[in-house]
C-alpha cells in the first residue's frame, strides 16, 4: 500500500522557469511534510517543511504548498537553475507514528542551461 | 563538521559472506536509521534506533541486523548477503524521533553489490 506517491518520476524544466513537483498521499494523519532533495553520489538533505496548520511555506526560491482536503502538496522553484537537477523526495510524517517519515519513490528534476 | 559517516561507500561482496556497513554520527544525535534506495522503490527503511540499546524494526528489516552500543555508532549487519540485498544503503540520524522539526541527516551512502 503505497501512501505517499510521487506519479512524475522525472520532469524537464528550463533555466530561470518554474519547477512544479507534486506529492500526493493518502494518509490523513500525515501532519508535517519535509521535501528531501538528492544529488548522485550524496545522501538526500533536507529542503523545505510544512506543517498541517499551514498552506504554503516560503523559503527563497522554494514554496511548499499544502492542500490537505485534495491530500495534495507540490514544491515550487522559480527561478529554476542547474544546480536544481537533483532527485526530490517527498516525505511526510505523523506524530501517531512519532514523526517517522515515509519517504515517496522520488522525481528527478532536470533544468536545462 | 556535523555529518553521518559510513564506510565502506562501495563494496562488492559474494552470498553468504558476512559483512557489516559502519555508521557514526557526530551531532549527539538520540535517533539514528537505517534505509536501503531500489530503483523505482524509493527509500525504505530497515532498522531504527530511539537511543542507545534501543533498536527496532523499519519496514524491510529481513536479513539485517543493527546493534547501538554507543550513541554515535549504528552499524548494519548482513550475516549472509544475498543478491537482492544490492542496493544503494543510507544511514541517518536526528535529534530525535519524537520531534517533527527535527530533520533526518544521511549519509553520502554504501553501494552494496551482493554477487
């Protein structure tokens, strides 16, 4: 049962446009929501967070918006650079399961020069 | 500099033959993981620690174990590898479990080829 699906595995995006990445989960005791990013050869590093009370969190370039009735989030990048291609990660969390995050399978962003 | 330190980072090994996959941390963490990344699987954790002498069951605990002596060290055990235990393995740690802003740290990762 997969409660935490990220359906593009891949997207392509050019420099200095939006990047849209989409999360959708069917856990609604999912409270707080992290985006990892990951670069070949590296362990994922933590991104951005939102938490249930919220629908959108601002960090830079990063957004996280949060549609808790669609059971939907998405992280936006604008403007998109290279140093963005990365794998993302998806992953909430539930203080029910002490905040032990489930991790989605993951999309590999591509920006383009 | 706080990080997660595991070693070996590539290792190819032949069923059967047992190895372990070290793993420290250095930011005084209670918490510490363990997950295996399979192509289109995502991370899936195996084994977790809350604290020294503390350790339970992720969601692919099979044919693993882990052990935590000490704080900073979660070593995972494969007492006899099989093949489709090759797979990309992260160790990682946080504050602690029960803390939502408390972000998980990884490692750079053990690729593990089991021949």
């Amino acid at each position: 049962d997969q409660q935490v699906k990220q359906n593009s595995p891949s997207l392509s995006v050019q420099e200095g446009r939006i990047s849209i990445l989409n999360c959708d989960y069917t856990n609604s005791m999912f409270d707080y929501f992290l985006w990892y990013k990951k670069y070949p050869a590296e362990g994922p590093t933590f991104l951005i967070s939102i938490s249930s009370i919220k629908d959108k969190n601002e960090d830079g370039r990063f957004t996280v918006f949060l549609n808790k009735s669609a059971k939907h989030l998405s992280l936006h990048i604008v403007p998109s650079q290279p140093g963005d291609s990365a794998v993302y990660f998806c992953a909430p969390s539930s203080i029910g399961s002490n905040y032990k995050l489930t991790f989605g399978k993951g999309t590999l962003l591509t920006v383009n020069p | 500099e706080a990080q997660v330190t595991q070693n070996p980072r590539y290792l190819i090994t032949v069923t059967g033959k047992k190895l372990t996959v070290t793993c420290s941390q250095n930011m005084n963490h209670e918490y510490m993981s363990w997950y295996r990344q399979d192509p289109g699987l995502g991370l899936r954790q195996i084994y977790y620690s809350m604290n020294v002498e503390v350790t339970d069951k992720g969601d692919v605990p099979e044919g693993y174990k882990v052990s935590r002596k000490e704080k900073r060290n979660f070593p995972l055990i494969l007492e006899s590898p099989s093949p489709n235990q090759t797979s990309l393995y992260f160790c990682a740690s946080r504050r602690t479990q029960g803390d939502y802003n408390s972000p998980l740290h990884f490692g750079n990762g053990t690729r593990l080829t089991v021949t």
